[in-house]
C-alpha cells in the first residue's frame, strides 16, 4: 500500500505529530520544499521575520538607524521585485533599540525578540554580539553581528561578513608602511576600550610581529570621555607616526580635533565604524584630508561603474528616499546578501527549524555582493574565509560620504597569512 494515501491513517495522533508526518508524507509525495517547509518561529506563512538589535536613541544611533534603514531597504526591494526569497517568503524586519555601552540591553531585547524572528539579522556592537553568544547558543539561534572581529569567523551561531577589524588594521597599517609613504614610522595605536578596540589592537600587534616593530603606545579611550589631551599629548610624544585609530563617529571628531590643537600630525588610520560623512563637512575637515585614512573594504560609494553600487543607490532612493547616502546605509544593505543567502538555501531545504536555519548557514558556498566588497567563503565553519583584501580611502569633502579611494586591493603578507581560531 502506498504511503501516500493517507486517508486511512489513525485519527488519534498528537496534533504536531499529524504536522510533522504531513509534511514528511508530501515530501516523499513530490511536494515542493516551500509547501512542506518544518516551521520555526519567526515564520507565519509565507512571511520570515528577521531580528535587529540596533541602537536607535543614543549617540550611536548614528550608526544603528542608517544600518537598519539599509537592510530594510535591501528585504523591500526583494519583496517588491522578486517576490521575497525563493520567489514566495517576504522578508520583514523586526527592530528593538540597544544601549551601545551597555551589552545587557542587548540580551534583555534578544530575549523578547528571539521567540517572534527566525533569526538576528543585525546585531551592533562586539560587546553587544559578546553578551548575547551564550544565548544564541542556548536556543541554537543563528545571528548576524554587524561587527568585525575575526573571532566570529569560527562561530557557529554567526553567520558573520566583511573583512575583520584585525585585517583592517593589518591592511592599513600595512600599506602605509609600505607602498603608503610612511616606511620607518614609528606605529601606536588609540583604541575604544570595547572587545571593538581589542580586535583592532590585535591586528596591529599581528603584523608588528610579521613584520618585526613594536607598538611604543597603545592608548584607549571610553565611549563617554571628553577630553583626548592626555592620550593625544601621550602619543605625540612617543614620536607615533602612524596611529591605527578604533573609534566611533562621535568620538572621532574629538579626538582628532584634539589632535589638530596639539599639532599632532600622524597619519591616522580608523576602521570601518570611525567614519561618519559628517566629518568631512566639519571644523577639521582640512585636517583630516591631509591626515586621516580609512581601512575597509569594497569600492567608493559614488562609483557607479559598479553594479552593486547602482542597485544599491537605486534601492535607497525607491524604498527609503530620506536617507542621505551614508556609509552604514551600505554596510546594512551590504550585511543583508549573506542573510539572503542563508534564507535562500533554507528555503530549498524545506526546513526553517533552529537546527535548518543554522545547516543553512553552513551550506552557503560564497556570497558576492555585485561589487560592494570581496567575496566571502562560508560553507563549513572551519572552512569559512573572509575577504583578507581591503581598501584604504582618503578624504575627499567632495566624494560621495567624504571618502575617495587612496588603494584598492590592499593585501600585505600578513593580511594572507592571519590564521581564524575560536577563542
């Protein structure tokens, strides 16, 4: 007798056993995977919720909102114009504000949210993604850090992108010391006392040992200070000719407008978050075109040569014409192709369970994202592979966001040979 015909089957049976059989038996019937798809929370229909713990009213917001805004952007436009993921499921957002410099209100949020999403898909700050790992792991739900440090690479409940602030700081470094100008300069660094600040700082402190230096300062601030002259004054003299800079916008401008005042004139080099547009229309910005550098990744926002630069651009102005261009509009439209991706093979798994979110996570090859940085490799998590080329950009009040491109397709020795472990 064929499996198949079920109408036969014994009536008193648990409820979610009926559901679970049902699904198995259309399956082996030929059933489509999204037909049969085992549920999960955060899936009501043909509808995937997706989390974000972002901070939306304090002074980082000015990183949370623009990021939130992107990766919203990015799930309309699938939505609108190919009718979500797989052709069927839309994709919606569900945010909660965080306090940056406090890691508990992120785990407070997470647990209201992780009961309504399939998963995190944004989560901002390293201490932040720090104070929630243990529950992840608990509940064996997948998240998205729109964080850098390398320890993610290596971490089963992340599904992380982009290039690690240690390659970030590798790179910049790096190539100042090289084909940048400053051969011989004595290197520091000044650094956010976050786990943000740390992973920077073991980028610099890597490639000094590949590269034979030592790092005379390594100053640190807090998010709340107000005054740099005791660090700035610190690094001046030490004679710190480069200074690797793991900053937030809204301490950026403090600390080198601190340093214009001294006459402290290093070549400065921030990460990816140090950078806000805003700073190049500021009191300093002729300060910060003579002396400051940015380390990422991908291509200047206003090069439309680039597709993934003319969709995105495209994106914004139809699903959220009042956001300016902004550089963390871009890292959340740029964090949403490796969630699509992952949804993706979800998707045609049939199984939006915890345990098939996180085998998703695992079965992606590589995720491109048409130009907007390097590829990434995933698959199994000792196999991922981050892009270990970077950009480095130089100020430019004119250029879209304020950055043009110093050099693309930086990558020092060390950048290549930098090993990813779980700590």
């Amino acid at each position: 007798m064929s499996m198949c015909a079920t109408r036969h089957s014994h009536p008193r049976v648990l409820t979610s056993t009926v559901g679970l059989l049902a699904g198995l038996l259309l399956s082996a019937c030929g059933g489509s995977a999204d037909e049969t798809a085992v549920r999960t929370p955060g899936v009501s229909g043909d509808t995937i919720y997706i989390g974000a713990l972002v901070p939306l009213s304090d002074a980082v917001a000015v990183i949370g909102r623009p990021i939130l805004a992107g990766a919203t952007a990015y799930f309309d436009r699938l939505n609108a114009e190919d009718g979500g993921v797989g052709g069927k499921y839309t994709v919606k957002v569900l945010a909660e504000d965080i306090t940056y410099a406090n890691p508990s209100s992120g785990a407070q949020k997470y647990q209201k949210l992780k009961d309504q999403v399939a998963m995190i898909g944004l989560v901002v700050g390293t201490d932040q993604v720090n104070g929630i790992l243990p529950l992840l792991a608990e509940d064996s739900v997948i998240a998205v850090p729109t964080t850098f440090d390398a320890e993610w690479v290596r971490d089963e409940n992340l599904l992380p992108w982009g290039s690690p602030y240690q390659l970030q700081a590798i790179n910049g470094v790096g190539y100042a010391l090289t084909d940048g100008g400053h051969v011989g300069q004595t290197v520091c660094t000044m650094s956010l006392a976050t786990g943000y600040g740390n992973a920077t700082e073991e980028g610099v402190e890597y490639l000094a040992t590949a590269m034979g230096f030592s790092i005379p300062v390594k100053a640190t601030f807090k998010q709340d200070d107000q005054d740099f002259v005791a660090p700035i004054t610190q690094l001046k003299n030490a004679g710190c000719g480069i200074v690797m800079l793991a900053s937030l916008p809204s301490v950026t401008g403090k600390v080198l407008g601190t340093a214009a005042q001294l006459g402290f004139r290093p070549r400065w080099i921030g990460t990816s978050p140090s950078w806000h547009h805003a700073l190049a229309a500021s009191p300093i910005k002729d300060y910060l075109v003579q002396h400051y550098w940015m380390s990422a990744d991908g291509p200047a926002m206003g090069d439309t040569s680039i597709a993934g630069v003319r969709a995105m651009r495209a994106a914004q102005a139809t699903y959220s014409p009042g956001q300016e261009p902004d550089f963390y509009y871009y890292a959340g439209y740029l964090v949403s192709f490796a969630i699509h991706a992952m949804l993706e093979k979800a998707v045609a798994a049939g199984d939006f369970t915890r345990a098939g979110l996180r085998a998703a996570s695992q079965s992606i090859a590589i995720t491109t994202s048409d130009g907007l940085a390097g590829d990434y490799t995933y698959g199994s998590v000792d196999s991922r592979n981050p892009p270990r080329a970077g950009t480095v950009f130089r100020v430019n009040p004119q250029a879209t966001i304020g950055l043009e491109v110093e050099k693309s397709g930086v990558s020092v020795p060390a950048a290549q040979s930098y090993t990813f472990v779980k700590r």
